[in-house]
C-alpha cells in the first residue's frame, strides 16, 4: 500500500524535474517543477478532438493503458513492505499487463490511419520485444540468488555482500534504468523533444490523443517512471528500516530523475537503425547478470 | 455405448446421403451435438474419477480393442467436443454461401461426422492396430474437408501436401507399433507397456522418439510443420478452426499417451522435446510475423502456440526425470491447459477470418483495411481473442504461459549448470515468442481492422449474421470463464496429471505450489483490472459531460490531403523487423525503383517463403525428380530391349555369384601372402 | 553319326549369321528341320509308331516344310525387300556368334552331370544365344520370328539332351508353342504388313513412357 | 465336371467365334456366365479332391477360382455394356467374347493344374485369347501392343519351357520323371540343388511376363494399355494371379530344398526392382490406363516380397493378391465411364470427374484408398502384415526403401487421380459430356466393400483357406 503512494507522490514532481535539470544544463531559466502536472490538470479540464478515421478503440486505448500501468504498480514492494499484493510470480503479470496497455496504445496509433503514428507504432512494439527478454532474465537471474519468485520475497532478501554483488547491483540498476528508459521512450532511444515526427517513437503515437485522453496518457507516462525508480530504489532499500528506507527512496528517485535530464541534455538520440541491436545488448548484458550469480550460488564446477 | 455411436454415424450418414442439401447440415449439426453430448457425458464422469473401459474381441490378426476412457483422454474430448460443435454451429452458416455445391456439401458433411468420430475414437482407443486405421481415417476425412473448393490448383496441392505428410507421419507411427510387436507379439497399448518394462530403458527412449516423429509430424513442429500453412488457408475456415483447433492437438495426446506407457530417460527426451518445441515457437512465430495472408499467418501461429504446448511437456518430462514434482505438475498442467486454451482462441481467430474472407474475399491483409467500422462484431472477436493468444491479460492465454514460466522458475532451484542454461534460453525463447506475438497481432489487426480500407471493394461489406457470430460468442465466453476462473479448470485437470505423476489425486487449493496458489489472486486482480478500466471510462463521461467533442481529419503532420493509399501498410509496419530478422528469414523482394526525376509507377511487393520447407520438401522432390529421370529410359518401346533385359537377368543372376566367388578367392589368396 | 548332324546344325547357326539374304534364313530353317529330324531318330531306342509319327510330325512336316513355306509365303505377300538389314556388319556377328559358341562349350564343360549330353547341351544353348542375338541386332520384324523359331529349334535339341524320356505331354506342348506362336506371329506380321508400309521393327516404337 | 466344363467352355467358345447373331451370342455368354459360377460352386463341394489326374482343387486353386468367377461376372457386365456402346461389327464382338471366354477358361484352369506342364499349355492359351483381346480395335497402337505381347510372352514361355527341361533333368537325379507338384515334393531331398536353380531361375523370369515383375513385365504394360477396359481389368488381376500361382506351387517345393534362401533373394532383387520400376513411371506417366498397370506391377512387387520374407508374410502375400484382383479390377472398370465422359485418356484433357459423375469418383477415390493402401482400405491389413513380416525377417533397410518408394508413389498416384477427380480442365466442351447411369458402378462398389470387408473382417472359412494355402511353407 506503501508504495503506491509514495509512486503516485513521486510521480508527481518526476518529469517537472528532469524538465529543471535540462533548462538548468541548457541554461535557461525554464518552467517550475509542477509545471507538467499543471499541464495534465490543464488537459484533464479540455474538451477532445477525434479524427473521423478512428473508431471505439481509439477511445478505450488510453483508459486501458492508464489502467495497466497503475495495476503494474500494485505488485511493487517498498523494501521489506508487500505492495498491495505479492504473489510468486508476480513479476511475470508486471510484465504482462503493461505488455497490455503497450498493446492497446499500439493499435490505437494505427487506428488513426496516419503513416507517421503506424511508423511510432512499429518501432515501439519492436523495441518492446527486444526489451522483454532483459526484464526477465534479470529478474530471472535475483530469483535464482534469492530463491523467490515475486518481487517482494526477492528484494527482501536480496542483501548484497561481497564486492561481487555489488557490481550485480550495479548491473541490474544500469539494465532496468535502460528498459525504463525505454519503456517511457526517452533518451537515448527516443526523443520526445524532437520536431520531426519521422524521428519520434512514443510521442507521434499520441499526435491526436486530445484532452482528456492525453492527459491519461501523460499520467500514465509519469507513474511509469515513478514505478521503475521505485524498483530501482527497491534494490538498495533492501530490508532497512522504514526510517532510512523513506528518505533513501527518495534520494534515489530524485537522483534518478536527475540522471535522466543529464543524459537527455548530454547525449544525442541513437540512430534509429541502431536502437535494436543496443536493446538486444541489454540483454546479453543482464545475461552476464545471471553468469554472474551462477558465480555467487558457485554452480561452476 | 460404442455401439450407440456407431449406429447413430451410420443413420446420420444414410440420412445425409438422402435428404437435400440445407436438412444435411441441420443433421449433421445435430448428430454431431447428440455425439457430443453422450461422448462428454462419460469423460465428465472419468475426468472425476470414474473412467469407461469396455474390451471388444478384434480377430486373430491385431488381437483385443479395448476401449478406455480415462482422464487424459477425457479431457481431450472434451476439448475436441467443444471447438467441434462450435465448428459444426459455424460451418453450417458459413456453408450457406455454397449451397449450389449440392456433392461437396454432402461429401463435406459426411467426412465432418467421421473425422469427428475418428478423432473420438483416437482419443479412447488402445490398439494399435485400430489406432492406426482410425488415425488414417482422420487424415482421409481432414483431406476431404480441406478440398471442398476444389477448383482451385492451390487448394489440392495443400491437400496432397498433407496427405502425404500425414502418411509419413502414419509410417512413423506403424514402425513403432511394429516394432512393439515384433517383440511382444501384440498390438494393444499394453503390450508397449510391457514393452518398457522387459525391454532397456535406451529401447523405450528410441521407441518413444519414433512415435514422437510421427506425432510432431501430426501436430506440426519445426521442422514436421509445412503442411499446415498450406492446408488452412486452403480449408473453409471452421475446418481451419478444427484443424488447427482440434486436429494437430491429437498428435499432442499421441505424444502425452505413450509418455504415460513408456518408460523411458525422461530427462533426455524432455530436453530434446524442450528444445524442439523453443525452436518451434520462435521459428513459427516469426514466419507468421511477415505473413500477408491472414490465415497462413494464423497457421504458422499455430506452430508457435504447439511449440509453447511442447515447451510445458518438456519441463514435464524433465520434472518426471528430476523427480522434481512441482516441476512436471506445472509443466503438464500447463500443457494441458494450453490446449485447451489454444484450441478456443485459434478457431474464434479463424472464425472471424472467416467472416473477414467471405465479407470483403479476399485474406490480403494489405488489400483489407478499416472493417472495424463494417464489422464490428467481428473486429472486436478478434481483437480478444488475438489479446489471448499474446497471453496477455485478462484472457485464458496468459493464465497457460504463466503456468508454464511457473515450471521454469520452480526448476531453477533444483538446476545444475546445464539445466540453468537450458531455463534461461527457455524463459528467453519464451518471452521473445510473446513480443513477437504481439508485433504480429497488432499487425495483423490493425492493418485488417483499424484505418482505412486500402482498396474500394466492389460489393457493400456487410457485417455477418446473428447465428454465425454465435458459436464464435460461446467460444469467446468460455475464453473469459478461463481467464477469470482459472482454478475450475486446474481443478479438473488433477487426474489427468496425476496420471503422469504416477501419484494418488492430490488437491491444487491444499497443496501450496508457488504459481498455482497465485492463480486465485491472478483472477482477483483481472477481475480489479476491468473494474478499474471501467470506472475510469465513467469518470471520463462524467469529466467531460458538457465538453465540446469534435471530430476531425487525422493530422497529417502539415499534409493536408492524405489517401488511404498512404496508410502504413502491414509490410512496412513489420520492415524493421525483418530486417534485423533477415539472416533466418527467406523473403523474395521485387521492386521497382524510383529512377527519374518525375518518377513513373513504382512498386513493391515482398513473398516470404519457409527457408526449411526448401530444405526438407523442395530439395527431396528434386532429387527424387532426378533420381527418377535417370531411369525413364527403361521402358523405350523397343522390343529388343525387353528382351534383353531378360537375358540380362538371368545371366547376371548366373555371372555375378561366380564373379564374386572369384574375387573371393582372388583377395583370400592375396591375404594369404 | 548324330555328332556329325550336330556339328552341321552349328555350322548351320554360323552360315546364318552372314547370309545377306532373307531366303538365305529360311532354308536355313528348313535344313535345320531336317537335321533335328535325323538327331531325334537316330536317338530313339526303339520304334514305336506313336512315338515316330509325333517326331516325324514335328521336325520334318511342320519345322521343315510347314513353316519355311509359311515364311516364305508371308515375305512374299509382304514384298520385304530381300537384303537382311542386320544393325552389324556381318563379320562382327560372325565373331560374336563364335564366341558364343565357345563359351557354351566351356559352360557345359564346367557342369559334371551324368545325366546331361554335353554336345547336345552345347548344340542347344549356342543355337538358343544365337537366335536371342539373331533377334536383337536385325531389323526385319520378320527376322524376329525367325529368330524365334531358331530358339524353339535350340529348346528341341536341349530337351533331346536332357534325355529322351520327355513325356509326350511335354512334346505336345511344345509342338502347340511352336505352332501357336508362328501362326499368331504369321497373323500380325500380316496386318502389320497392311498397316504399316515396310516391316521394320522402328515403325513399333510408339508405345513407350519418356 | 472338370472335363465337362473346359470342353463345354471351349465349345462355347468356338460358337460364339462362329456365330455372328447378337442375342444368341449373348445368349452364350450368360451360359458361360453360369456355368463359371457352377463350376466355382462345385469345386467348393470338392475340395481337395483330384480330378483327370492333372486338376486338383486345393486351398490355393479354389481361393482363386472363386475370386476369378466373382470378377469374371463383373467382367462379362461390363463387356456387354463396352461392346454396346461401341457399335461393334458382329465379328468382331464374336471374337471379343470367345477371346473373354477362352481367356477365363484357361487361366481356372492354369489355377487348378497339379502339373507344371499343364499350367504351362494353358499359359499358352491364355497368351493367344489375350492377344485377340488387345488387337480388338485393330488399329496401329493396338497391333504393335499385341506383337510385343505376343513376342514377349513367346520368349517367356519358351523361357519356362527351357526351366521345365531344366527341372525333370534335376527330377532324374531323384529316378523320376513325373513333373507334377506332388511328385516333385515327394522328392523334394534328392532333387539336384544345380539344376533346380536353373529351373527356377528360368520358370521364374518366365512367368515374370504374367505376374508382372521385373524383368518381363514390359509387354504387359502395353497390353492392359491397349486392351478394352473390362479386358484389361482380367489382364491386370486374374491373369497376373495365375503367374503368380505357377511360381507359388514351384516355390513351396524350392522352400522345402537347400537352394530356398538363394530363391528367396532372387525374389527379392525381382520384386524390390519391380516396385522401384513402378514408382518412376508413376511419377511420369500421363496415359491414366498405363498409370494403373504400373500400379499394378507395384502390388505385385509387394506381394511377392510378402512371399519371400515368409512368415505372416505368406499369408498376407495371398491375402494380398486376392484383395487386389478386386480392387484393381474395380478401377479398371470405373477407367472405362471416365474414358466415355472425357473421351481421352491422357491426363491433360481429365479432369473435375467429381463434377460430372460423383458415384463413379467415389469409385476412383476409394479404388486410389486401396490401391495406396491406406486405412482403412482392406489392402492396408495385408501390406501392414507384409511390412511386419519384413520386420521381423530382419530386412530393415528394405523395408526403410520400400516404404520410401510407397510414399513417392502415393504421392505421384494422389497428384493425378486428384487431377482427374477434382481439378477442372480449361478447354471442355460440358454439352457432349454423357450423363452416365449411376447403377453402372454397382459392381464396382460390390467388388470394392468386398475388398475392404475381407481384409479387415475376413471370414473364418477365408482365413482357414489361406492358411491352408500356405501351411506347405516353413513356417
């Protein structure tokens, strides 16, 4: 119950500072933290626009997708805190129910017959199912050092002690800011500050979500993010005490946030061409991951 | 009760063969309903304890026919009972449309009710002599059903395609019989039983894997699976429904009996089947992805979703050779119930093909576009069930891949090296045959569905009728049932797999085995998942009550006039794709480039091909076609010819022995220095 | 006495091989009738009229006279040109035919058998070879059935050679073969002389499956 | 009666040649039709019993008889309705029906010889009524046909002949020379083992021209090609089983000798190269009749290697044989409707027969069923046993190529029968297609359930008689 909140809390001023950081790093002075929240409130009180090409799933979509990625976050633990539920497995319906919502805003970018969301479209469920395998054998990988099969059980025993361990941490943190990254299409696989839609992933998807949809959308988008940084955070919270876990949470969310304004402002986009093969890479990675703790369990012989 | 059946076949039958060709569907419709009815009535009752046996005296030359119904064949019965009443329910609407066909709608009719039969009698008998006869009668029947417009060249290729696959797969199956024969001297299915038991285990290993050739052959894995793309789009679509629904399932239960009879090196043959079966999903469902015909792309879906069933039977069989209880309950379960569930959501899937062909006649998907607006129905059939075979939530498709991903977890704990290495490949296999599924489906609907139609089809394209879309509902209900109530169906499937577990009946709500117990909260939380999508379409209407909602062009991004002509097109929707994929893929490009500065007509078009299919098919004929040529010149009209081969005989039969004795005695004598 | 008929009838063999013309084959034949007459007679142990009748009936009247006439009449009624078209030129049958000889020669000389003649075992398998080669390297259709009738005169001689105790049964039979067959074989060579223009044995190639 | 019924045969046959009235002539034919099917059902009363010293009726003859009577009746039915239809001189339908009558006589007779001599002058026989039955429509095809049989057969029997003399030379080593099968098996022990080989060896390719085997079979081909349709349905069953029976009586003595393995390969290279030789011209040929004679050299192939691996397999060889006359017989029936509704018989100008005549492309589907031997055909039981028999004669490799070349030629006869049933042809004139009577297929069905039933629900009597046949074998 802990987290969703502590989600929903963070999520709030997420995006706003990533949005701080670039302005900072580009020197401008730029918009206040709540600035998007603003926005979102903004569109929640809009009316709505619809292009006559669509049809019912162009409306349910964006409902759908909100919907998944708030059911995703029921599952996330905070530390040695259940979340709403925890169950074995439960990380494959994480997985699984945002595979939903990924579905539906999909075909909803295809329902509006344009050939630039059908382009968004494609990629994203390409990149998607490149960033699948990753997920899973990381998570994968901390079942099989842990000996669970939910996210709660493997976080709350998941105490890294050797130096080993720590590089494991390191890996994972650096694989699922990646998959974050991607899931919420940013840098450096997709920049949502491009002026060309031929070069846009997720944001030509939404070109005519209006209103009330998009505000769902873009809600969606912000608790995705509050949801891996709290997954990532579970990873060094461990089974502290409630006391020092609360403030570390946020010290990592917020440094996360940070982080991701940096790259955004630092780096450029990856050559759409190249995108695969770096998502792929993800996964060898995560692989040397599960190497790695066949080395801890010394399951070589 | 077997008596009771046969004679109602045969009245049926008579019947069919005299009324006039709209009562013969209404016959056909109801016996298959009656046949059903009885057929589940006594798998219910084995399915929950008590099954059926009765012993029929054969003759001298194949020995005893015992009939037995136990839980394993029940429940597949009772999977085949269901998708075959919903095919017949269908078909018999679908077939409205061909009613001047008077022959082949009796023919078609006919072999319905006898495949129906065949694949009961499959399904319960233990003999294998009768097994086989049955078997052949199955693919005779399929064949009749697949041919039915018969004008078509294409259309009989892909029924000869598979007649002869199946017979291949018939040799396979007889050498096996055969060989448990020649050493028990006795066909029925206990004879392999004691097969196993006097033989070694290396014996029982070879003899299993013989029969598994022939049955992969049957129900299509990677490489046994080139017959299906061709046979289903060339079959009326509820006999692709059965087909893929019900027909390449029996090579399943062919597989799982002759688990439960022989005794064999499970773990080996479990990695063997696992690996097959990963090779299998990945390779079909990839081949499906770059698919333009709808139905061939449902095809090689259906050899993806056999390689997932396979995968379950694998961890099965692995956790029967490691002991590891959990392991082979989950695998098996999970099997069992991806049968099932494959069976449900692949024939609604060609059923609403069906519906698509017969509205706009065509299966292109790059012809189609924009039915959702036509069709509704239809549209929204298929859009759930393309939903459950993702295995996405809510639907029954994710409940089977989660028990399954439940084995392959549960196995970690007891692994070695090798088997961590064998789970991370299967999880990885797995997961990508998920994200491609879903590449695929979204394809394949939106391009069919969503948008614009992409060509103006020359007739009003009408959504189908009530009584076609019904069976097609029933389906779609029992698909939710699942979903939402996953642990009824669990419950049933005790005996079944407690038959493989060679243990007493146990109860999945006492026992806490880690996916199973989570299957309740599963279900509660689809159930919190609907609600929650709910209750935000309410807030919405409420929110924006007395809002302007307009509607609009698409916005074209500055283009003000767009076609539908520029739509994404279902090639390039999947182009990236394929080419990161080129290397495994076979795909024929032609082109015409833009050359000019005012460009004249350019066009693009891509023909995939199965790369094994020109391995194992096209290289064989040829070399056959060769092998052949070289001795056509034998019968050359010329009488002396003929007469001399003769001569040629009986001097050879003469010459040859004595020539060799020479040498003989030449190489002894050679030695001997 | 009987070697010296035998040793005939292979010279006989060796003659038909070069003879360049058609009448050449058929008093060949008519000799050879002749010669089978005199072999068989001179074989008898004792006479019994029977017994002699059915020879006589079978070498002198039919393998003599009957069917050399018959032959004659049909390459007569057929107007076939008169030169013996053989595929190879003379001399190399010639040869051949003599290797053919030789090897029966030394195949019967390998077989220890009391029961077997061997003269008359060589005569018959080398009069048998011959007329199977007789028919594989001539063109005529016609010389086909002489080449028949030269192994039927072969199987005669074998069955002398096997022993005199033949049943009559199975010289019955074999008279009836012998003719049944060139009735029948005289029959179609006729309309196969209407249908066709001249009597070659390229005209029958037409029913073949490549 | 045995007496009686080849000469009254033989004098029906003479009439009928003489006579040129129609109903007179059909008046006979039925007389014979009876007087087959008395026969039949008199031997059934004197089984195993020996008549004129050189018949005797045993399992083996009598099984056969019966199978010949039944398809003779077929035969005459579909005579009568070819010659009909084909507005025929009455001379040459005289000759048609003596040929017919003197063919069937011959080959029962051949069936119940003791004697190896008999069965070979009614080989004889059987070769001129043949001929006069391939020549019948006398233009050039059917005269170059008829030469090449006559010719082949000729070499044949002189073939067989020369294996006669082979075998009383090795019969004198045994102070005998009684040549029929029942004194040769009294001294089966001190017959000469190097004579018998030759004498089989030559009987062997001999007969090979009747049964259809490699070497001799080539003739044959061209005979059921160019005989009338119900003609060539004799030629391509029941005369082949008469080949068949010569080499089985001689074969059951052979087995009984030392030379019997050396025997048994030699059936095998014949068979195995027949059954190859049968699937590369099914895989060519475009002439449907050809297709079905090759077809049949195939089942021959088949049910002499039954016969060689022993065993079950002797019993399914017989099973085998029996099962195919009617089968192949029925078909060759069903060729002569589709001949009258496409007038052609080449595979290019057939086609969509389903559309045209529904009864009768049942009759073709379910004759392609058997003759591939699927389940649950009555053939499938018999080529089952005989791959068992392989089995278990440990010949694995043989029966691995065999099985191959099965496929190919299922593959091959499924790629043209389907053609002819249910692929359209482009250029086809519907207005002259004949509508054909669908009790015209009656026989067929019969002869084909008949087919099926024996084969999966065979008789006990049925099953005694093939024992019986076979019991002579070493087991």
């Amino acid at each position: 119950m802990l987290t969703i909140i502590l989600i929903l809390f963070t999520s709030l001023f997420f995006t706003g500072i990533i949005l701080r950081t670039k302005s900072i790093a580009s020197g401008r002075k730029g918009p206040g933290i709540f600035q998007p929240v603003k926005d979102v409130i903004r569109l929640f009180r809009k009316g709505a626009i619809y292009s006559e090409t669509t049809s019912i799933i162009f409306r349910i979509a964006p409902v759908i997708y909100f919907s998944t990625v708030v059911m995703a976050c029921l599952v996330i633990p905070f530390g040695s805190e259940k979340g709403v539920v925890s169950f074995d497995g439960d990380f494959i319906f994480f997985a699984y129910v945002l595979a939903l919502g990924k579905f539906f805003s999909i075909i909803s970018a295809m329902d509006t017959g344009s050939s630039f969301e059908g382009m968004g479209a494609s990629r994203e469920a390409l990149y998607s199912m490149f960033a699948e395998p990753a997920f899973f054998i990381l998570i994968g990988s901390f079942a099989l050092f842990t000996g669970n099969t939910s996210f709660h059980a493997i976080f709350s025993s998941l105490h890294l002690g050797s130096s080993i361990t720590y590089t494991l941490g390191g890996l994972a943190a650096f694989v699922l800011i990646m998959i974050a990254m991607i899931e919420n299409s940013r840098m450096p696989v997709d920049d949502p500050k491009t002026h060309l839609e031929l070069t846009m992933i997720h944001e030509v998807m939404i070109l005519d979500n209006s209103g009330f949809d998009l505000g769902l959308i873009l809600t969606a988008g912000f608790i995705k993010f509050a949801m891996y940084g709290a997954i990532i955070a579970d990873f060094f919270i461990g089974s502290l005490a409630l006391s020092l876990a609360l403030p570390l949470f946020l010290l990592i969310q917020f440094t996360y946030a940070v982080l991701v304004g940096i790259v955004e402002s630092f780096m450029a986009r990856f050559r759409m061409s190249h995108n695969p093969q770096f998502i792929l890479a993800l996964s060898s990675v995560s692989f040397l991951i599960f190497l790695g703790v066949l080395l801890v369990l010394e399951k070589f012989v | 009760m077997i008596n009771v059946l046969i004679i109602i076949l045969l009245v049926a039958i008579v019947a069919i063969l005299l009324v006039n060709t709209k009562s013969q569907g209404i016959i056909a419709v109801s016996t298959v309903i009656v046949i059903a009815l009885l057929s589940s009535y006594v798998s219910i009752k084995a399915l929950f304890g008590s099954s059926y046996e009765v012993i029929f005296t054969g003759t001298v030359i194949f020995g005893k026919v015992p009939v037995i119904v136990d839980a394993l064949s029940a429940w597949f019965i009772l999977t085949i009972n269901f998708t075959i009443i919903t095919g017949a329910l269908y078909g018999f609407n679908y077939m409205k449309k061909y009613r001047e066909k008077k022959n082949e709608i009796t023919f078609h009719s006919i072999a319905y009710l006898l495949i129906y039969i065949a694949l009961l009698g499959i399904c319960s008998v233990q003999n294998g002599f009768i097994f086989l006869l049955l078997w052949e009668l199955m693919a005779l029947s399929a064949f009749i059903l697949v041919i039915f417009e018969h004008e078509k060249p294409d259309t009989i290729k892909a029924g000869l395609n598979y007649l002869v696959q199946s017979h291949f797969s018939i040799v396979f199956i007889m050498l096996g019989f055969i060989y448990v024969a020649f050493k028990t001297g006795n066909f029925d299915f206990d004879a392999i039983a004691d097969f196993s038991r006097q033989q070694s285990v290396m014996a029982g290993t070879a003899l299993f894997l013989t029969f598994f050739i022939g049955f992969a052959i049957k129900s299509g894995f990677v490489p046994f699976h080139t017959w299906l793309p061709y046979a289903h789009p060339a079959a009326p679509s509820h006999v692709s429904g059965i087909m893929s629904g019900v027909l390449i399932k029996i090579g399943i239960y062919g597989m799982l009996r002759m688990l439960l009879l022989i005794k064999m090196d499970y773990t080996t043959v479990g990695y063997i089947i696992l690996f097959m079966s990963i090779v299998t999903g990945i390779y079909g469902v990839m081949l499906a992805t770059i698919q333009h015909n709808l139905k061939k792309l449902l095809a090689y879906h259906s050899v993806e979703n056999i390689g997932i069933i396979g995968i379950g039977i694998g961890i099965g069989c692995i956790g029967l050779g490691t002991a590891n209880k959990w392991m082979a309950i989950l695998g098996f379960t999970g099997a069992l119930l991806h049968t099932l569930n494959h069976s449900l959501f692949k024939s609604l899937l060609f059923y609403s093909a069906g519906n698509v062909y017969q509205a706009a006649h065509t299966l292109n998907v790059e012809k189609l576009g924009g039915l959702i607006k036509k069709m509704p129905h239809t549209a929204i059939l298929f859009l759930l069930a393309a939903v459950a075979i993702c295995g996405l939530p809510p639907l029954n498709g994710f409940i089977s891949e989660f028990l399954i991903y439940g084995g392959l977890y549960n196995w970690l704990y007891s692994a070695d090296l090798i088997s961590l290495i064998a789970i991370v490949f299967s999880v990885g296999g797995l997961v990508l045959i998920g994200g491609l599924a879903l590449l695929c489906f979204t394809k394949a609907f939106s391009i069919v569905f969503l948008g614009n139609s992409r060509e103006n089809h020359h007739e009003e394209i009408i959504e189908t009728g009530f009584w076609q879309l019904f069976p097609m509902y029933m389906t779609l209900s029992l698909m939710v049932i699942i979903g939402l109530f996953p642990n009824m169906f669990i419950n049933a499937l005790q005996r079944p797999v407690s038959l493989f577990t060679h243990d007493t009946v146990f109860n999945f709500n006492l026992i806490k085995v880690g996916a199973i117990d989570s299957l309740q909260t599963i279900s509660w939380l689809f159930g919190g998942l609907i609600i929650f999508v709910l209750a935000i379409i309410g807030l919405r209407k409420i929110v924006s009550r007395k809002k302007i909602i307009e509607t609009g062009p698409t916005w074209g991004c500055g283009y003000s006039n767009a076609t539908s002509k520029m739509q994404y097109t279902a090639s390039s929707y999947v182009r990236s794709y394929s080419k990161v994929a080129k290397p495994v893929l076979d795909i024929e490009k032609r082109e015409v480039e833009v050359v000019k500065i005012f460009p004249t007509e350019k066009h693009y078009e891509t023909d995939p091909y199965d790369k094994i299919e020109r391995i194992f098919i096209d290289y064989p004929l040829k070399l056959v076609n060769k092998i052949t040529d070289l001795f056509a010149f034998l019968q050359n009209g010329r009488l002396q010819a003929y007469i001399l081969y003769g001569i040629i005989f009986i001097s050879s039969v003469i010459i040859i022995p004595v020539v060799f004795d020479k040498i003989a005695a030449i190489l002894h004598f050679l030695n001997n220095l | 006495m009987t070697n010296v008929l035998l040793i005939i009838f292979i010279i006989s063999l060796l003659y038909v091989t070069i003879g360049n013309r058609i009448i050449t084959y058929v008093r060949v034949l008519a000799l050879q009738g002749v010669l089978l007459f005199g072999v068989t007679f001179l074989q008898l142990h004792e006479i019994q009229t029977w017994n002699l009748v059915l020879i006589l009936l079978e070498t002198v009247v039919f393998k003599a006279v009957a069917v050399p006439m018959f032959l004659s009449y049909l390459i007569r009624r057929n107007k076939i040109t008169r030169e013996t078209e053989p595929y190879l030129p003379h001399f190399i049958s010639l040869i051949i035919v003599t290797i053919i000889v030789v090897i029966t020669v030394l195949l019967a000389n390998s077989i220890k058998d009391t029961y077997l003649d061997k003269i008359f075992f060589i005569v018959s398998l080398s009069t048998l070879f011959t007329g199977l080669y007789f028919i594989a390297t001539r063109k005529k259709i016609i010389t086909h059935v002489m080449g028949y009738l030269m192994i039927e005169n072969g199987v005669f001689v074998l069955s002398l050679a096997v022993g005199n105790e033949m049943p009559n049964l199975v010289n019955l039979g074999i008279m009836l073969d012998v003719f049944a067959s060139v009735l029948i074989l005289g029959i179609f060579l006729n309309k196969i002389g209407d249908v066709f223009k001249d009597v070659d044995v390229d005209q029958l190639t037409n029913l073949k499956d490549y | 009666m045995t007496l009686i019924y080849l000469i009254s045969a033989f004098v029906i046959a003479g009439l009928i040649f003489l006579n040129r009235n129609t109903v007179l002539n059909y008046i006979l034919v039925v007389l014979f039709g009876i007087l087959q099917t008395g026969f039949a059902v008199y031997a059934c009363f004197n089984y195993k019993n020996t008549f004129l010293q050189y018949f005797s009726f045993d399992s083996l003859g009598l099984l056969l008889l019966l199978t010949l009577s039944v398809v003779s009746i077929a035969a005459l039915i579909h005579s009568y309705l070819y010659i009909k239809r084909h507005d025929e001189t009455p001379q040459s339908r005289a000759i048609y029906f003596a040929a017919i009558v003197t063919l069937l006589t011959s080959i029962s007779a051949a069936y119940l010889a003791n004697h190896i001599a008999v069965i070979w002058i009614f080989t004889e026989l059987t070769t001129l009524s043949a001929s006069m039955l391939i020549y019948h429509h006398r233009n050039k095809l059917s005269l170059e046909g008829t030469w090449k049989y006559v010719f082949i057969c000729a070499i044949s029997i002189t073939f067989v002949f020369i294996g006669i003399l082979f075998l009383s030379l090795s019969l004198q080593h045994a102070g005998s020379t009684d040549l029929s099968f029942a004194n040769l098996m009294a001294h089966k022990d001190q017959l000469n083992p190097f004579w018998l080989k030759l004498a089989f060896l030559f009987i062997f390719t001999g007969f090979t021209a009747k049964l259809g085997l490699v070497p001799m079979y080539t003739a044959g081909i061209d005979a059921k090609d160019k005989a009338p349709a119900p003609a060539g349905a004799l030629l391509s069953s029941v005369l082949m089983n008469m080949g068949f029976v010569a080499i089985f009586r001689l074969y059951v003595i052979i087995s009984h000798t030392s030379i019997f393995h050396w025997a048994n390969l030699i059936i095998f290279i014949a068979a195995f190269l027949s059954i190859f030789v049968a699937t590369v011209y099914m895989t060519k040929v475009i002439n449907i009749k050809r297709m079905f004679a090759y077809s049949s050299i195939e089942h021959m192939g088949i049910v002499m290697l039954g016969l060689a691996a022993g065993g079950i397999g002797c019993y399914a060889a017989v099973l085998h044989i029996i099962l195919h006359t009617f089968v192949k017989s029925s078909i060759f029936f069903q060729y002569n409707q589709v001949y009258r509704t496409f007038q052609s018989k080449s595979l290019t100008h057939v086609g969509n027969y389903f559309k045209y005549n529904p009864t009768g492309a049942i009759v073709l589907l379910i004759g392609f069923i058997s003759a591939t031997a699927m389940p649950p055909s009555g053939l499938f039981v018999s080529e089952f046993l005989i791959f068992k028999s392989l089995f278990d004669a440990n010949y694995i490799i043989l029966l691995i190529l065999v099985l191959i070349l099965l496929t190919i030629v299922i593959y091959a006869f499924g790629k043209n029968i389907f053609k002819i049933l249910f692929l359209p042809v482009a250029d086809i004139d519907e207005s002259n297609i004949p509508k054909i009577n669908p009790w015209e297929s009656l026989s067929q069905y019969i002869l084909l359930s008949a087919a099926i039933w024996l084969g999966l629900n065979p008789p006990a009597v049925f099953v005694q008689l093939i024992q019986d046949a076979v019991n002579f074998l070493p087991k």
